[in-house]
C-alpha cells in the first residue's frame, strides 16, 4: 500500500504502520492508518535512533543477533 507521499507502507501490527521516508530519510511510524492525514500519531525515527531500538530489541533478547 502507498502513502499520499506514494512510500511504500508496510503494516507491523497493532494498528502500526512503517513508511520509509526518503525525502527526509527517517522511518515513518503512524497508527491507526498508514495515511499521514489520517493517522492518530505519528512518530519519526533518524537512522541513529531506529539503530538504538533494534540495539535495545537485542538487549532484551526480542531480536536474534545475525552474523
């Protein structure tokens, strides 16, 4: 599915939605909707704070370390 920006927008569950923003090079998370206009949150991740959350999921043993 696409944004109205024409990102791909991929569903993670819960009512969560991921959008590569590459205008601005952040994640997009929104909820309730993939659609900025229609969504109840919004929240975007630089790179460097997208690291940090897949670094704590590996922390907390919610994400297997690939080699």
């Amino acid at each position: 599915m696409k944004d109205e920006f024409n990102n791909e927008a991929t569903y993670l569950g819960d009512g969560v939605y991921a959008v590569l923003d590459k205008n601005i090079n952040m994640v997009r998370l929104t909820t309730n909707s993939h659609r900025v206009i229609e969504a109840d949150n919004e929240i975007y991740l630089e790179p460097k704070v997208f690291q940090a959350l897949v670094d704590f999921a590996k922390r907390i043993n919610w994400l297997k370390e690939t080699k």
